[in-house]
C-alpha cells in the first residue's frame, strides 16, 4: 500500500487485528477503524460494552498512529435510535480523554 500515491488512510474492518495493523501503518495514515454495528443491534444496549470496545483500541493506538471511527453497516438499532447518539457520544468521550 505505500507504492500507492496520495493514500492517506486505511480502512479496517471490525475483524482486522487492530495491533498488528497499528503496527505495520504507524503514523504515515489514518486508521479508518469501523467498529462492529452488532452492538447497537443486540436486545439490549450495551453502553458500557461500546466504551470498553472503543477504549481498547485508541489504547493500543495511544501515541502510534491516528485513528478515526466510523459506524457503518448498520441494519437495525432494534427501534432504538438514541443508541447512535450514545454510541457517538461515547466515541468523542473516549477520544478526548485520549488526545
């Protein structure tokens, strides 16, 4: 990928491993992380599960690379849409206490 001319940032799927993509890219891309969209399904939600999800990798990020989230693929919220406000609320929380 670094023969490819103006590539700023990398995609990555919620079943990528984040370590070794972290790793191998370092601070010459942004990490586009897309978290997995089965938490903001699941019955019930799960605000501290989506913290600790977001928490572990900006701490296997902190001070390698730069990283973006983005929420993507969703299919259902199970009629709940205040989840991706949460979730988007936990996401800038999280990121704050990293930068």
């Amino acid at each position: 990928m670094r023969k490819i001319p103006n590539l700023r940032k990398i995609s990555i799927s919620p079943w990528c491993d984040i370590e070794s993509v972290i790793n191998q890219v370092g601070a010459d891309y942004v990490i586009s992380q897309k978290p997995s969209p089965a938490i903001l399904a699941e019955t019930d939600w799960n605000p501290a599960q989506a913290r600790a999800d977001i928490r572990s990798v900006l701490e296997k990020a902190e001070g390698k690379c730069h990283i973006e989230f983005i929420m993507k693929d969703i299919s259902t919220v199970r009629r709940d849409p205040k989840r991706l406000w949460q979730w988007s609320k936990i996401a800038m929380q999280e990121a704050e206490n990293f930068a």
